[in-house]
C-alpha cells in the first residue's frame, strides 16, 4: 500500500496524524510546504494526499490543482482551520475528496481518511471540471457546523442541475443560498429569476409566471414573457412554494413533467430549459396530508432537499454576521461603520432571534441609524433587549421610511398588534391561507418556548402545555421542529 502524504506547517497537527496513521499500521510521509510534495511527485505518488490550505510557503488549493492535473485519480483531503463558503466551494470545484475543518475528531478524520483510501482503490476520479466561481460577488457567511454541511453539499452539487427543495424558518436565507447554488452550477452564467406568489396578486400570478400573449384577456395588450421563460438557460426560483396555489400547482407539475408550458392564450408549447430551486418554511407533507398541496408535485421538488440552519443553531455565527451587517449597512447609507463592543456582541450570541439572520441585519440597521457613538455598548442597545429574556422585533421598513424601535414583547397588547397587522398585510397582498399560516406560527412559537423550559423534554412540555404526549409528537412532526 503506497503511504498518505500529509502537508502541513503546523507540527502538531502532523504530530497528530502521524501517531493516529502509525496505531492504524497505515504508511505515511510528511510535508511542512506544497513545493516539497510536488517535487516528490515527480518520483513516486501516495495512496491519499491531506494538505493544509494557509501555510507560510504555498497555498494548499495551489497545491490540489496542481495534482488534479497531474493525477486526477489522487484523493485530496483539505484541512482548514478558516471555514468558509469559497474555501468549501473551491476545494471541491478544484476536485478535492473531502475538507476537515480544524480543530477535528480525530476518529472522523481517520475514518475519512480510510474512505478516501478505498476510493483511490478504485480508481475514481474526484476531478471536477467546473464554472469559475465569481469572488466580488456576496456569498453565505458561516463557520458553525450547521454551516459546512450547507457548503459541502454546495460543492457537491456544483456540477449538478438536480431541482433543489430547500427547507428553513423565515429570515434564514433560503433564497442567498438557492442564489450560491446558481452561482455554482453549470447554468451560472445564465439568469437568476425568482419567483414568489405572496408578493404577486392572484389575478396575476399565472400571467407572471408563465406569460401571456397579446389579447389572451382583457387588458393584455402586448405578449409577455413570464418567469419561466426569462429564466430560459439558468435558474427559477420559487420562493415559499407551499403557499403556490392549486391550480398553479397543477400548470407547474405538467411542466416539470412534460418539459415544455404554454403562455396564456398560446397555442405553441415553449420548451422550459430551466433548473428549479424551490424554498419553503412549512412542513410539505402536512400540506399533503391537508389537502393543500400536490403530492406527485411534492415528489418532482424534493430531488435534492437542504435544510438552512436557523441562527439559534449556529449561534457562533453571530458576532461574525453581525460586524458584516453592521459594515454593509453604513456603507448602504454612506456612513461610518460603528464598532460592536464585546459585551454587545456576547448579549447578541445570547438572544434567540426567531427572526433568524434577518432580524440580526434589522438589529443591526437599527443601531446603525439610531445610535451615536462610533462604539456601540451595551447602554445603546434597545431597552426592551436589556430587560426581556426573549430577544425583540426589529422592523426596518424601508430606504426612505423611519426606523420603527423594537416592541416590548412584556406588553401582551404588542404582539397581538403586531399579530393583527400581519393578517391585514397578508390579507391585503391576497394570500388566501392567512389562518393557517399564521396558526401555525402561533402553534410553532408555543411549543419552541414550552421545549426550551424543559430544556427539550416533551412529555413535561406536554403537560406544562395541557397537551397530550401524542398531540405534541404530532404537532412538532407537523410544525417540523427539531427539538
């Protein structure tokens, strides 16, 4: 068995690996810079190559593209300490096996390690030959856990035109990622188009997804390309597809099934060279169970599912999302960019933000706007985030409209206001499951704080609650909460 090469700066790390590979009687060789190993490479080739990313003397995907030329059926392990989305997308665009990020369960690595072994064996090759990925432009932040699988399974798909369902709470960034996903993909150089039904009214939605020719009905006066059609050669992206409506439902599912769609009032079918990328808060298969949603149309959007994290699970990220916020957002409005200090930005890390990463970014807008000092302490914060143990309701409502401070969620009157001033915005855009969206969310809400006062145990939820053992399981199943 040829040896693993392992490339790294940092001794202890090579310390490390080398006594895990001796114990396992597996045959290695070590490397402090990439020069070295492809000087090596010309004479002789290892079974693995494990390669750093930042050393002092080369850069570890430098390295990975070299070999991929060289030996495409080399396995390359990329270690780095510095996880972010265009590390992850890069290595596995340049054709690398796996990424660890430091520090790392050394049982894992081992266990990575050994797959990649028995994929060399195999004579696979892990090359990729990929769309250049574009740096100027804005990409997903995050080092949590929660945060590498979403990059990975980026990477993974990045050569991919596979219809993509991604599920997440509102304000987690569904459509940033479905976004990166195009970036991404084979069709990035193509359009982006996305589509939300809740923003359209409902006379008008089937026109503005599938198009309309001149005098299909009164008042269309010219023909109009749809959604569908503009995204011709690239990306759809259908935001919140639960809430599409039947009928949409139905025009949808023999697109996707025969390939092809008609314009209102056409009679030549427009053959759809689209990928979908579909995105939802809800639970689909209790929309299937309702009645609400189509289940064969279920089955055609959830090719590939992804779940974004919402930010209570990748807490960590918050000081590093919120020193981006706080940068973009003064740039956005021409000012200087104010500091977080670190008391801020720990009382940050402890708030819950059921709004997730875009009630960070309104926080952020807020402090922004309404504080003057170039430090922000914890004095500048909103009161209400000083006294209640939940965290508040930022609104940002908009370029040329004032800041609206955040609602004291200790006053019962606010929330049901807040509650009603949905309803009325939702009933005004024409959304016609106003009562079971926003039950649902009621429902969610209670029973995430009734699981987060027994610290996750269900039974004493349940009766906290007034609830049946049976009636929770079922409703968390329902509600999709991972407790």
């Amino acid at each position: 068995m040829k040896p693993i090469w392992i490339v790294d700066d940092d001794q202890s790390i090579r310390w490390v690996l080398e006594k895990a590979l001796t114990r396992e009687e597996i045959p290695h060789r070590s490397f402090t810079n990439p020069n070295d190993v492809l000087n090596a490479l010309d004479k002789d080739t290892p079974s693995v190559l494990i390669s750093d990313i930042r050393m002092p003397r080369g850069n570890g995907l430098d390295l990975l593209q070299h070999v991929k030329v060289s030996h495409p059926n080399l396995p390359v392990i990329i270690m780095t300490a510095y996880s972010d989305l265009d590390s992850a997308v890069s290595a596995f665009q340049s054709g690398a096996f796996e990424y660890l990020t430091k520090p790392f369960d050394l049982d894992k690595a081992l266990e990575l390690i050994q797959r990649a072994i028995e994929q060399g064996q195999r004579n696979q090759s892990a090359a990729k030959v990929l769309d250049d990925w574009r740096p100027d432009q804005s990409e997903i932040i995050g080092q949590a856990p929660a945060m590498q699988e979403i990059f990975r399974a980026i990477g993974r798909l990045a050569q991919s035109h596979a219809t993509v369902l991604i599920m997440g709470e509102s304000g987690t960034g569904k459509e940033l990622l479905a976004r990166a996903l195009h970036k991404h993909s084979p069709r990035a150089k193509g359009p982006f188009i996305s589509f939300s039904s809740s923003a359209v009214p409902k006379d008008l939605l089937e026109s503005e997804l599938f198009g309309h020719e001149r005098g299909a009905f009164p008042g269309a006066q010219t023909l109009r390309r749809g959604r569908l059609e503009l995204a011709e050669g690239g990306t759809l992206f259908l935001d919140e597809i639960g809430d599409l409506p039947a009928e949409l439902q139905t025009r949808l599912l023999r697109t996707l099934t025969d390939g092809h769609f008609y314009r209102i009032g056409g009679q030549d079918p427009i053959k759809a060279n689209v990928r979908i990328i579909a995105s939802t808060h809800q639970n689909l298969e209790a929309r299937v169970s309702a009645g609400l949603f189509r289940e064969d149309l279920l089955h055609r959007l959830n090719i590939i599912r992804l779940r974004m994290p919402p930010l209570r699970e990748r807490s960590d990220d918050i000081p590093l999302l919120a020193r981006h916020f706080m940068q973009t957002c003064a740039k956005s409005l021409g000012v200087e960019t104010k500091k977080l200090s670190d008391e801020v930005l720990q009382h940050m890390v402890n708030m819950s933000f059921s709004g997730n990463v875009r009630q960070l970014e309104n926080l952020c807008h807020w402090l922004t706007v309404m504080t003057p000092a170039s430090t922000i302490g914890v004095g500048d914060l909103p009161s209400d985030l000083l006294t209640a143990t939940n965290e508040p309701t930022i609104i940002v409502q908009g370029e040329s409209s004032p800041v609206a401070p955040p609602v004291n969620r200790s006053n019962t009157s606010d929330w049901e206001n807040g509650l009603g001033r949905l309803a009325v915005k939702m009933l005004q855009d024409g959304d016609q499951s106003v009562f079971d969206a926003l039950t649902s969310r009621f429902e969610k809400a209670v029973l995430q704080a009734a699981l987060e006062v027994t610290r996750g145990r269900r039974v004493e939820a349940a009766q906290r609650l007034g609830i049946g053992r049976n009636t929770i399981t079922r409703k968390l199943q329902e509600l999709g909460i991972d407790d």
